[in-house]
C-alpha cells in the first residue's frame, strides 16, 4: 500500500495518495514500530507532494512514538533535519 502512495504521488496525486494511507492509519495498530512507520510513510508522501510543514509533522510524531525501534527514529530525526535544511526553518 505505502509503494502505491508513492507512486501517487509523484504522479502529483496526492489526495489518492493520502487516501491510500488513511485505510492504514483507520486500522487500531498499538505496535510502536507501525505507529511509527505510519507516521514516518505519512512524512515521506508530504514531502513528495510538497507540504514540508506537514511532513516535518508527521516525522516529530514518529519521533515522539515511546518504544518505537531506535532506527526509525533515527531516520525521522535525519528526514527533519535534512527537511528543515531544505526549507529553512
């Protein structure tokens, strides 16, 4: 699913992609890892689509996910920096 909102996306078909990933976040995941991966392919889809504040968002989410794997907060506090690098703020 998270491959298909990909490509959605950088088809600029960011509302199907954002649909695409809605049906992931509606399922009650209680698992760290996937709450954080939600949080992080969220980040990744509005990064692509443009919307930097709402990437930046969703990647301080992932980070602030208790239990989540040391790895993935890695690469979210990584997609911030580098974001806001990019952005400038």
């Amino acid at each position: 699913m998270t491959s298909r909102a990909k490509i959605f996306a950088s088809q600029e078909k960011g509302a199907e992609a954002l649909s695409d990933l809605e049906k992931l976040a509606k399922i009650e995941v209680k698992d760290a890892y996937w709450l954080c991966a939600i949080q992080l392919w969220y980040g990744q889809i509005y990064e692509i689509i443009g919307k930097n504040t709402e990437a930046l968002e969703s990647y301080r989410k992932a980070t602030a996910i208790e239990k989540a794997p040391v790895d993935m907060i890695k690469e979210a506090n990584q997609r911030i920096t580098d974001l806001e690098k990019k952005t400038g703020k």
